[in-house]
C-alpha cells in the first residue's frame, strides 16, 4: 500500500466510520500527517471532497467527537501551512 492510498484510508476512516475511537485515532494521525510538509498537508488535501468532508467532521454535534476536538489538528495545520 502506498503513502496517499494510506491516507485516502485515513480520511475515510476519519469521516465515515461508525466508531468513535477509530474516527479519534484516524484523525490523529491525519494531524500527524498534516504537521509535517506541504508535501505531506497535499496528500491530505488533494480535492475538494475530502476537504469538505474534514470540515464537516470537525462540526459534528456529537459530544465525544467535540471533546476530542484536538485531534482534528490538521484543519488548523492545512490553514497556517497549505
């Protein structure tokens, strides 16, 4: 498996799996990703549809999604460094 197919994995485990802690870890690890270079913030953010879906994930209602808010990090990453 290649680095961006890793990465197409995480946001979509980010942004659409039914638990919790793997929605938590995956964007934990996005928010490791996205702290590194441009090069790595590009993979991340390489259309438009999975930047919406980030978005939308960081706006969720949910509690527990909202209390770990901080790892959704790589919104504020891609923002101060794409």
């Amino acid at each position: 498996m290649k680095v961006p197919d890793v990465v197409d994995r995480l946001v979509e485990l980010a942004t659409s799996h039914e638990k919790k802690l793997v929605v938590k870890e995956s964007c934990w690890c996005l928010s490791k990703t996205t702290a590194g270079s441009s090069q790595q913030i590009q993979m991340v953010m390489k259309n438009d549809e999975q930047i919406a879906n980030l978005i939308t994930l960081s706006q969720r209602p949910e509690p527990d999604v909202k209390k770990n808010q901080k790892s959704l990090f790589f919104l504020w990453d891609v923002a101060t460094n794409f």
